[in-house]
C-alpha cells in the first residue's frame, strides 16, 4: 500500500491514474445503484425511503429546520408505565 499523501499527489500529478481511480469510482456507485434499485423492485420499503430522501429531496429529504414557524410546537407525551396505552403527539402553541 502507499499512504494516502503519496496517493493524492500521485492523483493529482498522473491524469491517467486520476482517470483509472475515476472509472473505478464510477463502477462502484454503478454496482451499488443496480443493488438498491433491485431492493427497490423487490419491495423493500426502507430502500425506498432512502432513495427518494437523496433522489427527490425537495418532496422527501429530511430539513434541518423547518422553512417556516406557524407558532405551535410538537409535543410527545409518554403513558404511564402501567396504563398500556400508547404514546400522544399533541400540537402545542408556543408561548
């Protein structure tokens, strides 16, 4: 192996290395690709998600912040141990 300074400089110096590194790059996220579209077709539901989060991220990707502030607040509310109910979510106006 070469340490990773000697590979850098050795990217940036062979461009037909560079080009090499490049393809190998290319078939890897190619390779990866066909493996989560095929995860896709056979129904699985979290390749999915994952798929429109980075493809579609306007509609699906997660925000950071929120782009607007309508005033209210998200609360989750956890039952007592021993009532068996399940969790509230309750929309909360911020004071």
């Amino acid at each position: 192996g070469i340490s990773r300074s000697a590979f850098y400089a050795r990217l940036r110096a062979d461009e037909r290395f560079r080009e090499q590194v490049e393809q190998s790059e290319a078939l890897g996220a190619s390779v990866a690709e066909t493996c989560v579209l095929e995860a896709i077709r056979g129904g699985d539901v979290k390749a999915s998600m994952w798929w429109l989060e980075r493809r579609c991220r306007q509609v699906y990707g997660a925000k950071a912040e929120p782009d607007h502030d309508d005033g209210y607040t998200i609360e989750i509310v956890a039952p007592p141990e021993d009532d068996g109910s399940s969790y509230k979510v309750e929309l909360m106006p911020k004071l």
